[in-house]
C-alpha cells in the first residue's frame, strides 16, 4: 500500500465519520429531549391524580374505580386534543 493509497483511505474515512457525525448527534439529541419531555409528563399527571383523585374513604388508598376512568378520560383527551402546529 502506498502513501497515496493511504492518504485516500484516511480520507474516505474522515468523510464517512463527517457524515455520520450530524445524524449520531442528532438521535442522541431526540431520545434524551424525548426522555425529558417523558418524565416532565409523568410528573405532571402523578401531580394531577393527587389533586383530582380523592382516598377511598377511611384509608390512604386511592379509589381504584375512579382512578381507572379518570386515566382513560386523560387517554381520550390526548388523542381527541388537537395538536399546535
């Protein structure tokens, strides 16, 4: 192999990791965003069940019955919400 052969194998290669680089940084980007925005979500509708789901009577426990049709009014409104543009 020669020095010309090799400097265009470095070459070839430095360009593929250029390319690659963008979109790596880009994925890492989306899932750690796409994490955050997940937790920020659960912790506002743990805060919301706190507050709009009151204990079954004489305990520290929730009303199961009640916290099911209120997790499925949050689903419907989810999907039936209109999305900002």
């Amino acid at each position: 192999m020669t020095a010309s052969v090799r400097w265009r194998l470095a070459g070839a290669i430095t360009v593929c990791g250029a390319t690659l680089l963008p979109l790596g940084g880009t994925r890492w980007a989306g899932l750690r965003a796409e994490r955050g925005f997940a937790e920020r979500l659960a912790r506002t509708v743990a805060s919301y069940l706190a507050l709009a789901t009151p204990s079954e009577r004489g305990s520290a426990d929730y009303n199961l019955g009640l916290l099911l049709i209120r997790a499925r009014a949050l689903v419907t409104l989810s999907t039936t919400a209109p999305r900002p543009s």
